[in-house]
C-alpha cells in the first residue's frame, strides 16, 4: 500500500505526455527518488530500427564523465600473464576452464565479462548463458581484448555497455539519485551522444524516437531529445 501511494505521489506534477528539456526532467526524477536506497537513475532510448536486421543492430560502450555509482564485478577469462594483469587491474574473478565450469553451472557472480582472444573458443560453449543476460565478451565493446588490464578499470571507473533490444529500445543506469542534477545530466548527454554515433548504417527515417529517465522506483520522465545536445 504504501509503495502505491508512493508511486501515485510520484506522478503528480507530471503531465505523462509532456516533453521536458533534459535539466527539468532531471530535477523531477531527483525530486521524486523517495525510497530507501540510493536509487539509480536509467534512461531509456525508443530507436528508430529493427535489431533483427544486423544492418540495424545498435550497439556500444560508454565510458561516462562521472561514473554509473555503482559497485560492478568483474570476469576475466585469460591465462598466465594476462590473469595476473586482471587480478592486479581489480578484477574480482579470473580463470579458464574452471571459470567455463563455473558459469556452466549456473553460478554467475559478475555484471561484464572480459575475455582475452585466445580464450574466445572456450567462451563461445557460453554464448546459450552469457548471452540473454548480455555478457558476452564482444570487440565491438572492448571486452574481447588483450590489454585486459584497462578493459577492467574502465568497466570499473564507469563504462555502460548498451545493445539494442527486439523493439529497438536502449536502457541504461547513468547515475544514482545521490548525484548531483550537473553530473547527471552530463551522463545523459555522453549516453545519448555515444548512442547516436553507433546509429547503423541500416536506420532509415528517425532514429532517437523518445528519450525517458526514471529512477528505480519513480515513474518515467519523457524528454525532449533536443535538449539533450552537449
């Protein structure tokens, strides 16, 4: 009951059709983060294509200017020199066919994977479990890499890995309902910037349809994607 009554007190002040420049939306998403934790905040991006088309598939990674806030465990599968690399980089799991079997199992204990290249055909037997959970090591993401070592800091320090889904739709957390409005937005321009550059050669007409933010337990807020330039 309560949880109701919070998402209804929520929504008032909100016009559901309304678009909002990128600063107003951000101060109402802020305003409206009223639960116990520290909230994150995510936006969503409705594009223009048709994921199914690989001349359409959107996909990426961001490094954003003032990191996600969030606590990100990391896989690396390598051997020998490279697993030291990851292990000092900060990686919180490292291994080889131990870690196959492990994630085989079931026991996923990590939010991105990295692989070096010559451990691609033992994480390709992954693809049925990494995969719907987008975990899959990928070049085009910089998680299939030999220098192992920055590809740990930087999932650490903040980068956001996106892919778009059957619908064409992009969700994202960029930040926590503890940072400030600039920093916030900041992220949001950087999300959004990133996913217009990976816009595919395929898309045809519009392609950043509608742009929303909501925190994790307040109600979406649209934007207007012209306020969201840098």
């Amino acid at each position: 009951m309560a949880a109701g009554k919070r998402i209804k007190n929520g929504r008032e002040g909100i016009d559901r059709k309304a678009l909002y420049a990128l600063s107003d939306a951000v101060s109402m998403v802020k305003e409206r983060s009223s639960a116990k934790f520290d909230e994150t905040i995510e936006v969503a991006m409705n594009l223009g294509v048709d994921p199914r088309h690989s001349d359409q598939m959107v996909r990426g990674v961001i490094n954003l200017p003032n990191g996600t806030g969030r606590t990100v465990r990391v896989a690396v599968f390598a051997r020998d020199d490279k697993a030291e690399e990851a292990k000092k980089a900060g990686a919180d799991i490292v291994g080889a066919e131990d870690l196959m079997e492990t994630v085989q199992g079931g026991k996923i204990e990590f939010d991105r994977c990295i692989a070096t290249p010559d451990m691609m055909p033992l994480v390709g037997r992954l693809g049925k479990v990494l995969g719907p959970r987008n975990l899959m090591p990928n070049p085009k993401t910089g998680t299939v890499t030999a220098d192992v070592a920055d590809a740990v800091k930087a999932a650490k320090g903040g980068s956001v890995e996106f892919r778009a889904e059957k619908a064409g739709i992009i969700h994202a957390g960029v930040g926590k309902a503890s940072f400030d409005a600039k920093a916030l937005e900041e992220n949001i321009r950087a999300f959004a910037d990133a996913v217009n550059k990976a816009k595919p050669a395929g898309a045809k007409g519009t392609f950043v349809k509608r742009v929303a933010i909501s925190s994790t337990m307040g109600p979406g807020v649209k934007i207007d994607p012209t306020t969201m330039a840098g």
